[in-house]
C-alpha cells in the first residue's frame, strides 16, 4: 500500500471539520479509533504486534527463521496483530535479550488539543511504508524491525508528556501515573478501564528489552531545517510547572482598585516577565493553559492556576529562566497582596542523541543535515533510559506545529519514507 492511501486512511480519523485540526488524547474514542487502524495494518502486513499493561505497541517484522522469531517470554511468537500479546521479562531463549533486539522506529497517534495531522502520526505512517518499500525491495532484515505506536505522547490529557513511554522506562512509577487525573476528574486508572485495560499491569516495559536500537521520524516542528529530511543531534531540556495565584473573592463592580488583592494581576505581569525572560535567554517561555475561580466576568478572581511550558538551549540556562521567572512572580506577588506557589509537574533534562548513530544515519542519508529541537519525544525518553536512539525531521515550509495549520509537502514526506527505509536497511542487516 503506497504512502499515500495509507495517509488519507489515517487522516480521516478524528479530524474536526470546522477547524481541520485534531484531537486525539490519550484512550479517547478517536485515540481509539486510530489505534484500531494501526493493528489492522498491521495485521495486512503480518506483523506480530505486542502490547505492554499501559498499551504501548510494538508491531514486529521478524527474519525468516532462527532466535529472531521467538516473542520475549521466550516462546514461538504467534500473537496475530489484532490482537496484541503482552510479553513477560521471564524465561530468556539462549543468548539472552540481546540477541532478539531489534530496531524499533514509528511514533504516536494521539495529539494535542485541537493540533495538526503530522505530529506523531507522520512516523507512525512513514514506518508502516518503509517496510512496504524494504519488502518491494526483496529485502531481508537480519535483525527484527519494529513498528510502535506509543500511548498519551503529547499528556493532552492527563498532563504528563510523553506519559506511555515514561512508564515504560520506569521514569514514572505506575502508582504516579494511575493517580493522574484529566480535565474531568477521570483518573488514568479508571481510563484505562473504561478501555478494557487492568491497571494491575501499568509499570516498566518489557517491550523495551527487544529494542536494540530506535529511530523515530517526525515533522520538524520549526524553521530549522530548509532541506527535505535531517538529523536530530539534540532535545533541548524542557519542564511544565504548575503557578498557583491566590487573591481574594471580591465584586468587580463595588471593589476600588486600590482594595484588590487580584492574582489575575500578578499572573498577567508573571506571563510578561517570561515573555521578556525568554527573550533575553534566547530560550522559550509559555502560559498556554489557564484555570480561573470562581471565573465569573463580575468578579475579582480567589485563584488563578497557569501552566508554565518552558525550554531552552542547556539545563542551565533552563534553571536560570524558572528562577527568573519565579522571582518575578513573588516579588509581583508581594505588590498585590496576593501569594504564588510553583510546583514542577514534569522536567526533562537535555538529551544529546548518540554522535555514533548520529553520524551513521548523516553517512547512510549522503550528508543530511543535523539540528537540535525545542520539542519534546518519546526518542528522548527512549534515549535517557540507555537505548541507543536517533531522529529523523521531515521538512516543516511554515514552521508552524500544535496547530491545524500544521504542514509537510507530500514530496518531502516520500523523502522521509525514504530515509527511514534506508536507515533501517542499514541497522537490520
């Protein structure tokens, strides 16, 4: 099936026709929806799909023959992709993990609030058409190739980034997560079994002992790269920190100005010193989600809660704005009478993929080009936890990201399948 019938089949799914954008949080019906369009391609394709206990999937091309073929509990595998198996960590095939490891490339299906096509699902998309193209090729891999689709990328809902993979590693324990809750109050736990998941088995992955080494191809979510497919050399570090303003109730209509103890003021010139901060720091700084008490238009505000997403070029620098930051905040804080309370609900330090690797996949693809990115991936977790990983960036023309307006040309995207094909040819055989 080419690349392009496989994205029209996708992109159909969750799409909001009044503002072409998408939204597709963690265990939603659209998610869902996506998911199941995942295994069933994945069935065409006779891939061995495997799940873990929070529903990450790994979808398995395995060699003709020999160790290659056995599932990570040790036996024949024969999961069929409609329904994925759940490895166990027990019984270890002679020669142990290692000698199983594959390479694992693909992506997420889920998205932000009202985002883009591409984010997540172009990698997804772009690795199910690298196999269709190796296998057109005649080619053979010697060591198994992996398909995922990785659970709750973008924390959309429950707030946490990168939420399938962190459990995964054993970044974030499962009693954390589970006590998550979204904008409704539904806590993960019970998501997950309204999906007809058992929370009992949320905790490390043992998906992550086959996978030898990860590529994931993704859009490039700036102006950074002006040819077709490039090579990630870095993420920049990155937290979300949670400001808590607390004031006093009181009427619009009767309150001098002068009487006020407004948090909605000391939030307003907390947000205009991050603007400045992140200027002067060349790094990035942003409120983009709000919650207000009583939020009523004729009263002052009791409490304003606002999300801090913040990054920049080293951990250093990103410390240095946080307490810029903060400081601001308080010393605001202190003028309107009003207090403020920061708490980090998620921080990512930076992560320098492998030059190895790096440097292979330049060499495979005739000089690529490398850059950094601001944005966050699963590959970074992947990364952190010891796996060997590497990125792939298709062309962005407007830079724009997180946004129905989100872009990639169908040339470049063909590009990125591609690269990714020939990528995997080399690291599989």
């Amino acid at each position: 099936m080419s690349f392009e019938t496989l994205w029209a089949d996708q992109s159909a799914i969750g799409r909001n026709p009044e503002t072409g954008g998408y939204t597709r949080g963690g265990w939603t019906p659209t998610e869902r929806e996506a998911t199941t369009w995942f295994l069933d391609e994945c069935a065409a394709r006779d891939l061995t799909v495997e799940s873990d206990g929070i529903g990450n999937l790994v979808a398995w091309w395995e060699p003709t023959g020999g160790y290659a073929s056995q599932a990570p509990n040790g036996t024949t595998g024969s999961g069929s992709a409609g329904t994925p198996t759940t490895p166990s960590p027990g019984g270890e095939p002679a020669g142990g993990p290692a000698a199983r490891r594959g390479v694992v490339t693909g992506s997420h299906l889920d998205s932000v609030i009202d985002g883009g096509a591409f984010d997540g699902p172009l990698g997804v998309v772009s690795a199910l058409a690298a196999v269709d193209l190796l296998r057109a090729q005649g080619f053979e891999p010697s060591v198994p190739i992996g398909v995922g689709a990785f659970v709750e990328e973008e924390g959309s809902r429950f707030g946490m980034p990168c939420l399938g993979s962190r459990i995964a590693a054993g970044v974030l324990s499962a009693e954390k997560a589970l006590a998550l809750t979204d904008r409704q109050g539904v806590s993960l736990a019970q998501a997950l079994e309204l999906a007809g998941t058992d929370p009992a088995g949320v905790g490390p992955s043992p998906l992550l002992e086959r996978m030898g080494t990860f590529v994931e191809l993704h859009v490039e979510q700036g102006r950074g790269l002006t040819a077709p497919v490039g090579v990630a050399s870095s993420i920049w570090p990155h937290g979300r920190y949670r400001f808590t303003f607390e004031g006093e109730a009181n009427h619009a209509g009767t309150t001098l100005m002068e009487d006020r103890h407004d948090p909605m003021l000391t939030y307003a010139m907390t947000a205009l010193a991050a603007n400045k901060q992140a200027r002067l720091a060349g790094a990035r700084a942003t409120f983009g989600r709000l919650s207000i008490e009583p939020n009523g238009t004729n009263a002052v505000p009791s409490r304003v809660i606002a999300w801090l997403d913040a990054r920049a070029a080293d951990d250093a620098t990103l410390e240095s704005l946080l307490t810029a930051i903060t400081r601001q905040a308080v010393e605001r804080a202190e003028r309107d009478g009003t207090t403020v309370a920061v708490v980090p609900e998620s921080v990512s330090p930076i992560v320098d993929f492998p030059a190895g690797l790096r440097d292979r996949l330049v060499g495979v693809l005739d000089g690529a080009p490398v850059l950094p990115t601001g944005a966050g991936h699963d590959a970074g977790v992947f990364s952190a936890a010891g796996i060997p990983t590497a990125m792939l960036f298709v062309r962005n023309p407007t830079g724009i990201s997180h946004s129905p307006a989100e872009f990639a040309e169908e040339d470049d995207c063909l590009a990125g399948v591609e690269a990714l094909a020939a990528v995997l040819k080399d690291l599989a055989q």
